[in-house]
C-alpha cells in the first residue's frame, strides 16, 4: 500500500468539501471491513491509502481561491450535507408521491430530512450549491436551495432506485438524467392532446366493453390506464434507432386494451370475439372450455398479435405481442427466446453473429406475480449469460397493489414489488399511474438507458384495480376500505382532462370533443359488427395433420459424404492439445465408418448434425452440461488441456452452410425450455434442441410443456419444432434418474402435435435427427420428445454400422433380428420400446440354441402418433398368435402402458389376448436400492423371455 506525502498527486486532489468528508467516512467504512464498501473505493483505498486530512486538503483548496475557510464547524456541516444528498438520492423513493389512492403503508424518510444531520436551513444556506450538489444549476444559489431541488426531484410522482448498480459509469449517468431537469418533461401542446386522446381511447375502449357485454370477463388495465401511452412511447423511441423487431410479453390483465391500441387489432375484430363466444356467463374461470369453438383456440385475452409499423421506405419495424396462457409470467422466457431469435444471423457457419440492436424485449408483469414466480428471475438471470443475454429489456410492472384478493402483506417479503430486480443490478424507475407526463418521462428514460447501456430496467407503474380480478368479481369483500377509495378515485383521463384545462391547453368543450370523437369510434364498430352475422374465419376450424399424409424426405447420406465429413470433424486447430484421454475416445471414430465398424450414439449425433448443417440448416443446442453431454458422449466443446482455450469442430467444418450455436445452460429448467421454444417459433428455420441432465427434470418445466410446447399449435396456431433430448432408462439410479416421465408425454399426445420416441440404435438417432431437420419450417413441423439413452449410449448393441447411415431412413418399427423365421409356429408377440429392448436382445444372446420360434418382439420406436399400420402388419404374420406381450421397465402406472393398452386391443387379431410384463403400479418412478433394481429387470426379461409364462401372471411383489 503506498503512503502519500505531502507532495503526492494521485487521485485525492480532485475532493474536497463534502465530497472529501465522504471518501474518509468510507476509508473509515474500509478499515474496519473493506467489504462494506464498493469495488471501486476499495481498489483505491489498496493503491493510494488514505486520503489526506480534510484540514490539510482544505488549506491547499484555500490557497488556491476553491475552499470554504478552515471553519471545523462548516467544514463538518459540509461533510453532513453530502451524507444527505447521497441519501436523498438513495432512498428519496421512500417520500416520493407514487401511490395514487394512498393505500400503502407508512415509510421512515428521516434519512432525508436535514435535521438528522444536525443540519439546519442556515446551516445549508451558508453552503455554496457547488459544494453540496457538484452539478447544481445555475438558478440554484446556495446548499439549502440545493437540498431543495434535489428533494423535489427525487421525491415526485416519479422516483428512483439506482444506487444498487455497482457500474459507477452507469450509476453517475442515471443519476444525472434525474437531476437534469429532463424530467418531469416540457411536453409540446400537440404532445399534451394526443396524450390524453391515448388516455381516453384506453379508458372509453375498457368502460364500453363493460357496458356492452356485460359479465364478460375481460380483466380490464382501468386503475393503470397509463400503461397504453407508456408502452406506446418505448415503442416510438425504440423504432427510432435501428431496432426492427420489439417483442413483447403480459399477462391477460390489459392485454385486449394493449392488442386495440399499440398492436393495432381492429376494434370490429375484438368486439366480434366477445359476441361470437357462446356461453360467455357460465365460463367458470379462465379457461377457454364454452368461449371457442371449431378448434381449440384459447380465451380472446391470451391471444397475441403481430403489427408492422413502417418507419421509412427502407425501414419496417415488427411488433410482436406473444400469445400467453393464464400462467402469467411464464411468457417472460419465451420472449427472451423470441429476442434472441430476432438479434441473430445464422447463415454462416460458427457461432451465429448477434446484434442486440435489430431487436428489444418489453416484459409487462403483475405485482404479485413479479416476485411471486420463480420463473421470472430464472429469466432476470439470463441477462448476462452468453447463450442467453439479449442486450437488455425493458420491464414494466403494472402495478395494481392486489393480486386476486391478495393485498402485498401477504404476496412478498420486500418493500417493493420491484425489490427482486436489484439483484440483478436493474435500474429501478417508479412512477405514479395517475401523472401520465411522468409515465413518458419514464419511457423516454428506461428506452435511452437500454439504447444505451445494452442492459435491462425496470419501471414500476404504480396505480389500483379499478373492479375485482375480473369484472363480475366483488373486491369488497376483501378490501372493503381500498375500494372505498378506489370508487371515490377519479379516472387519469379525467385528471389529465382537468389540468390541460385548467392550464388552458384545451378548452372544456375541446376536451369534451376529443372523448365524444373516441366513444364514436367504439360506436361504429360495434355497429358494424351487430350488422354481420358471421363468425370470424379463425374459430372455424384446424384440422390435425394426417401422420399418414406428411411429406417424407430422405435421410441417408451417402458413406463418402459422412466419410469425408469425419475427417473434418477429427482435425483440430495446429497447437491445439485435446485432453489426452478424450483425445483417444475421439481418434477411434476415424476407423468407425470403415468396414466392419460401428458408429456409436454420440458419433451418430455429430454426424447428424454435420450433415444438417451442409443442408444449409443452423442449430442450436443447450441444456446444463450441452457441450460436454451429462454422460459425456458429446464434447462438441473441445478444452485445450494446456491453456484452457476452446475450439468446436462443427464451426471449422468445410461442409456447414449455417451456424451452430451450443451452450451450457444455467440450472433451471422451466425458463432455458420456454427460451428455446421462443426462439425456435421465432426462427423456424432452426433446429433447435435442449437436452435435460435427467429426463425427469422436464418436471420443473411442465408449465412449459404443458401450456406452449404441446398445446401451442392448437390454442394459437404456434408452429414449433423444438427437440427435447430427455435421458430415460432403469440402471438401478434411483426415483430421480431413472424415468423421464415418458407417461405424461403420451397423456398430453393429441390432434398429432408431437412425435414422442424412445429409440434403441445408433442410426435410428441419426434418421429422426435429419428428418426432425427437414420439417422445420413446414406444415409438417411439430416438437419432438425423445426418451435419450444413458448406458445405451456407450452399449455396442445400439451401435450402427456406416450401411445404416448411407441405406434406408427411420423405421418406426423395428423388428428383432432372427427371430419370427417360422410366422405359423409363433405364439407370443413382445411389444417394447427403449432400452428394456436392449436388455432382452442381450438375454436372447445367452439363450443361443434354445428353441426361440415361438416368439417374435418388436420394438416400437415412435409411440406417438402411434404407428397403428407397422404394428398391425406385424401381427397380420401371424396366424398362431395367442397373446401380446407389452414389456416395459417402468411401474404400470407410469410409462407407455396406459397409451399403449387401448390401442394394441383396437388392432389385435380377435382371440388374442393381450398382456403387461413389467413392474407393478407405484407412487415412485423406480428403487432406490441396486439389488432390488436387478432382481425386478431380470424377472421381468426372464417371463417375456420363457414360454410356460403364456396366460400366467408375473409377480413383482403384488
């Protein structure tokens, strides 16, 4: 540590004043626990040591015409006033007018208030404004002044929280934004009218779906009405610097308001889904069961739209406001995915090349919701991440103080609904609802900061829930005294009307004209539509696609092709030095697609993706440990074991024509699927894929799986062909890594809008990797869910030979080598599917010479849709056939079974029974202890595999 003489420069010549006073208090801070202070002081306390004696830095200051005098009392009085102003900056939040109905609880502001400091107005009178605010305008003339002017700015209808941000750069920015004078704005007269015609075309368009259809639910964004106009300026800003896409997410609450008034939906559009939805009053809830009909669809508010705004000739700006169900902020990571989608090229091989410039992301959440869900900062987490980030976004809690019928006592634990984002390092911006002109001064803000800065804030619209949670709910039965206030409260467009008036800006019958002219407008639409007697195009009809009907392209790849693409894949970059070991696992590939070789389950996925890729088609792969694979069968990242440096051979592959994207994900679940859904429905050229670490952690992102994944293309019309790689199969590892629930993938199977599969070889992999590829972007396009080997991956029965790879194409079928020769001497036909397929082929083997032509198995490789023509041509052979064996390792209530029963009765040959071999129902997926895992797979191989057990029962402890 360097001590200062006298004589010494260093850093300490530009403080005094106050100023001084506040970097001794925190050397002071830094001495008794250097982690109390910020980065940046304590790398500057370890360079420079103390800071000289105020008295000594003073006297220089003096000397040259800049100090105060040497007067201890002032000296102590101005350290005092820059403890205030850093506190008035901090926490004037606390004393700020933001609540319009006054129904939040009282804060302590005594940090804000001079006579904590033994400070008096004399006392800062006696300060030059210089000293206690550095940047203080010219018109304020002394420190009292300056304390003055600081409150009111930080202290009004909009108010701050910035002093979390660690960036100093950032920090002293914001700050000076607050203190500009900038905001509150001086809006022009036209800016002023065309404010409150925004106003009033929000309000008039909720209060005339109230009277018109009534009981409708609707959740109406009245109490937050502001939120149109401000969600309309970020728009204006962002559209005009280069941003050409802006994707935004919400809930249902304001969702019809924001789909009339900033994406542009028709009124006529909205008003004939209210009339055309039978039983409106009888719907019990959200759900969309009696509000549509001809095809699924969904509630009219979680609909989303598309709007293109034209800025210039050469210059269009997309819009998006994506569909959502009721689970509120579950649409966060889907739009991040949508953002991501929208800021890439992938064109060209290598990672593909982002510009968090071409598109931004608006996120609206609930107060309740926003700290409530642990989806959202699973999603705030992405902000920094490299496979993830998105250059910022813009937040907006629409903040109505209820949640349902819950107050905030009893939804969070913080002060503020916002207090999550600190975390995270998010510029706080909170704003009265009831002060339309700071709700554009907070746009203007957050919309320059994220230009800017390239990182996300946040803006708290703080206003109240005008009715219940919806519109035929009574709030009073909760919050009796609130909505006392809430009905005695006078709408933001009537107090805005009010103060243009009063300040002359209007005249009372031009405001009056300007609302006339907007309840005219809601009028003839519901004129016109009340004149037709159709129902809109969209609820007629969606017919599932016949499995039978969709386009089959080829996926064999010729052997020279794959052979010449696996050299590529094995040259590293010179001075490269592969992981010794990993270096010989990979070097064996090189003989692999030689004659007599075999190409396992990893080598086939490279392969696959390879050629993918010299198709011109660009992936993208993430999950936890996606470089590397949880059984390490990938390593598509390759580490230099000397210097740690990294290299990817499928982005130095002569061969690729798109980008290949892969990354390690963080260790969530539910927002990494429902970002890689965003971006594969907003790209849907790609092939995008996610892989579990455990198929059974799907568990944590069921709401994702449940609501878009296999409903989207139903409710909304939402093409994706996301693949979820989810490991799956009995080796004795317990509930938690054994099964990837392949039951409630089957259970959700319907009007064809997945493939679900559970493969047992290497080529077969590779087949419905290139065919998955080859419908992206078509009609044909839906998820696919594949049960992905564990032991199966290093197992040498589900390795393929070159032949495989360069002949045929994926069977949904597959029938076991050897067996079924003699089609009049079967008796029983074993159905299976994944890796108890492998274990009974292996059983077979050491079953050499007995007397097998009594049997026949086949594995059934895609169960949904379920191949009801291959199965039944199967069993056509053979006319002995007594019974049907379906064998699984999973308990009977849990695998295929239940999906399976039903529909092998429906086609099975009359007289033939048919029969389950596997564990007995369970509560848990699978044992915990290893002997018992062994004992259970070997007896149900052993009755599948023995002939006595025909019209016998197994026993697994039932």
């Amino acid at each position: 540590m360097k001590t200062l003489d006298s004589k010494a420069v260093g850093p300490w010549q530009k403080y005094h004043g106050p100023n001084l006073g506040y970097i001794q208090d925190q050397y002071e801070k830094f001495l008794q626990d250097p982690q109390s202070v910020e980065p940046g002081y304590r790398e500057l306390f370890a360079s420079w040591g103390p800071p000289p004696a105020l008295e000594n830095n003073e006297k220089k200051a003096d000397s040259q015409g800049q100090g105060v005098g040497l007067d201890p009392q002032l000296l102590k009085k101005s350290v005092a006033a820059g403890k205030l102003v850093w506190n008035i900056r901090t926490y004037g939040h606390l004393a700020a007018d933001i609540d319009p109905i006054g129904i939040g609880g009282e804060t302590d502001t005594r940090l804000l208030q001079p006579e904590s400091y033994q400070l008096s107005q004399a006392d800062l009178a006696a300060l030059p404004a210089e000293i206690v605010w550095e940047e203080a305008p010219g018109d304020v003339k002394n420190g009292w002044d300056a304390i003055q002017r600081l409150l009111k700015l930080y202290t009004g209808t909009i108010a701050y929280e910035f002093s979390h941000i660690h960036d100093e750069e950032e920090r002293k920015w914001l700050n000076q934004q607050a203190e500009s004078g900038r905001f509150p704005l001086n809006l022009s007269v036209e800016e002023r009218k065309e404010l409150l015609k925004k106003l009033l075309e929000a309000e008039q368009f909720e209060e005339f779906l109230h009277r018109t259809f009534v009981g409708a639910k609707r959740f109406s964004v009245e109490g937050n009405e502001a939120l149109v106009p401000l969600l309309d300026e970020i728009v204006q800003q962002l559209a005009e610097v280069d941003v050409n896409s802006i994707l935004v997410g919400m809930a249902h609450r304001g969702r019809l308001n924001v789909l009339a008034h900033i994406l542009g939906k028709d009124y006529t559009k909205i008003f004939s889904e209210f009339m055309h939805s039978p039983n409106k009053h009888l719907v019990p809830s959200e759900g969309s069961m009696g509000m549509n009909y001809g095809w699924t669809g969904d509630v009219k508010y979680h609909l989303g739209a598309d709007r293109y705004m034209k800025k210039n000739e050469a210059r269009e700006v997309r819009i998006t406001l994506a569909n959502n169900p009721s689970h509120l902020e579950y649409v966060n990571p889907v739009v991040e995915g949508y953002t991501r989608a929208a800021q890439e090229t992938r064109s060209e091989a290598g990672y593909p090349k982002q510009d968090v410039n071409k598109a931004v992301s608006i996120q609206i959440h609930g107060d309740s919701a926003f700290p409530g869900e642990g989806i959202v900062p699973e999603t705030l987490n992405f902000n920094k991440l490299p496979g993830f980030r998105t250059g910022g976004t813009i937040h907006i809690i629409v903040n109505n103080r209820i949640g349902f019928t819950t107050e905030g006592k009893d939804s969070r634990s913080t002060h503020y609904a916002s207090d999550l984002a600190k975390g995270y390092e998010i510029p706080i911006i909170h704003v009265n609802a009831d002060d339309p002109e700071a709700c554009i001064a907070a746009a203007r803000l957050a919309s320059e900061y994220r230009n800017k800065f390239k990182k996300s804030i946040l803006i708290d619209l703080v206003g109240y829930r005008k009715y219940g949670h919806n519109e035929t709910d009574d709030p009073e039965t909760t919050q009796p005294l609130i909505y006392q206030k809430v009905k005695n409260h006078p709408t933001v467009s009537t107090l805005y009307m009010k103060k243009l008036v009063e300040s002359q800006v209007l005249s009372q019958s031009q405001a009056d004209e300007l609302k006339n002219a907007v309840v005219e407008v809601l009028k003839a639409a519901y004129e016109t539509v009340k004149s037709k007697d159709s129902v809109d195009s969209v609820l007629l009809g969606i017919n599932p696609a016949d499995e039978n009907s969709k386009k089959t392209t080829a996926t064999n790849v010729s052997a020279e092709q794959l052979r010449a693409i696996n050299r590529e894949l094995l040259q590293w970059p010179e001075g490269f030095t592969v992981y010794p070991k990993l270096q010989r696992i990979l070097e064996r590939r090189s003989s692999a697609l030689d004659e007599g070789g075999k190409v396992d389950w990893g080598h086939a996925e490279t392969l696959a993706f390879a050629t993918i890729l010299s198709d011109g088609k660009p992936i993208r792969i993430t999950g936890q440990d996606a470089e590397r694979a949880t059984f390490a069968h990938r390593n598509l990242v390759l580490h230099d074991a000397a210097n740690g440096d990294t290299f990817c051979p499928l982005h130095r592959l002569p061969q690729a024509k798109a980008s290949f994207a892969i990354h390690n994900s963080p260790l969530t679940e539910a927002a990494v699927v429902g970002f890689e859904y965003g971006y594969n429905v907003y790209s849907p050229e790609t092939m995008v894929i996610w892989e579990a670490q455990y198929g059974d952690f799907t568990n944590c992102a069921q709401v994702i799986i449940d609501q878009f994944i296999s409903a989207g293309r139903s409710k909304w019309r939402q093409k994706s062909s996301l693949v979820m790689l989810l490991p799956h199969g009995y080796e004795g590892n317990g509930p938690e890594h054994s099964s990837a629930r392949l039951e409630r993938f089957l259970q959700l199977s319907g009007e064809d809008n997945w493939t679900v599969a559970n493969l047992t070889s290497a080529a077969q992999y590779f087949h419905l990797l290139r065919r998955q590829a080859s419908l992206t972007e078509t009609d044909d396009a839906r998820p696919l869910v594949l049960m992905a080997p564990k032991s199966l991956i290093r197992n040498p029965r589900v390795a393929s030979p070159v032949s495989a790879f360069s002949e045929g194409g994926f069977q949904k079928v597959l029938e076991q080598p050897g067996l079924g020769q003699s089609p009049k001497k079967v008796e029983r036909l074993v159905l299976c599917s994944g890796k108890v397929a492998i274990d009974l082929d292996e059983a077979l083997d050491k079953q050499k010479g007995e007397d097998h032509s009594w049997i026949h198995i086949a594995r059934v490789e895609q169960l949904y849709p379920f191949p009801k023509e291959e199965i039944s041509r199967i069993m056509q052979k053979f006319p002995n056939l007594k019974e049907i064996l379906w064998v699984q390792e999973e308990p009977q209530n849990m695998g295929s079974w239940s999906f399976m029963e039903p529909r092998i009765r429906e086609i099975a040959p009359s007289g033939v029974e048919v029969r389950y071999n596997g564990r007995p129902e369970r509560s848990s997926p699978a044992t915990g202890y290893q002997d018992v895992h062994a004992y259970e797979q070997q007896t149900i191989i052993t009755f599948a595999l023995n002939r006595k057990t025909i019209n016998q029962q197994i026993s697994l402890g039932r």
